[in-house]
C-alpha cells in the first residue's frame, strides 16, 4: 500500500442514474477535505489529522472510493498512536495524492 496512482479513480457508483449526482458532490467537496487535513497536518493538530481520516475512512467507502478506505485507515492509525511525525505525514501525503485522483461519473472507453 506504500505506492499511490496518478491515474484518475473513479467511483463504483459513477455511472448510477441515483447515486452520481452524490458522488458529483462527494468529489466537488474533496478540494475542502484535502485543505483540512494539510492545515490540521500543518498546525500540529494531530487529533484534527485522524478525525478528518476517521471521517474519510467511512465516506470514501460509502461513496465508492472503496480505494482510499485504506490509506486513511493507515493515516488515522497513525495519528492516533502518535508515530513519528515522518510517518504520519508519509501517509497524510499517500491519502492526499489518491484524494486528488477522485473523479466524478465513470471512465470513458475511449
């Protein structure tokens, strides 16, 4: 789990008629989520770090980015078991690099 992906990801529910419009929202929000954590990140807040994990841990998964479930799983870990701040940052980096790869609707077949 150390490599991340530049390549787009997309959600499992990208292309559900019900669902896309919330996915839409989900992705039009992560801008938001990602200054949260860099700024908790950049404070020393560290409880504010695994919170803002916490929360993406359940939403990623909840909105078919089933992909980023483990990385802020790891990022939650290890701002709450207080790991060196390299290792919290190594994954705060990971999650945010996977973050900015979310997209909206579903990969074209071109």
């Amino acid at each position: 789990m150390t490599d991340t992906t530049t390549s787009a990801i997309y959600s499992s529910f990208g292309d559900d008629p019900v669902l896309g419009e919330l996915v839409e929202q989900y992705v039009a929000e992560m801008p938001d989520r990602i200054a949260a954590l860099e700024e908790a990140f950049a404070s020393g807040d560290l409880e504010a770090v695994r919170r803002t994990a916490h929360q993406m841990k359940g939403a990623a998964g909840s909105y078919g980015f089933d992909v980023l479930t483990d990385y802020a799983r790891t990022l939650e870990f290890a701002a709450k078991e207080g790991q060196d701040l390299e290792a919290v940052e190594r994954s705060l980096r990971n999650l945010i690099s996977l973050c900015r790869c979310v997209r909206a609707g579903a990969p074209s077949d071109e």
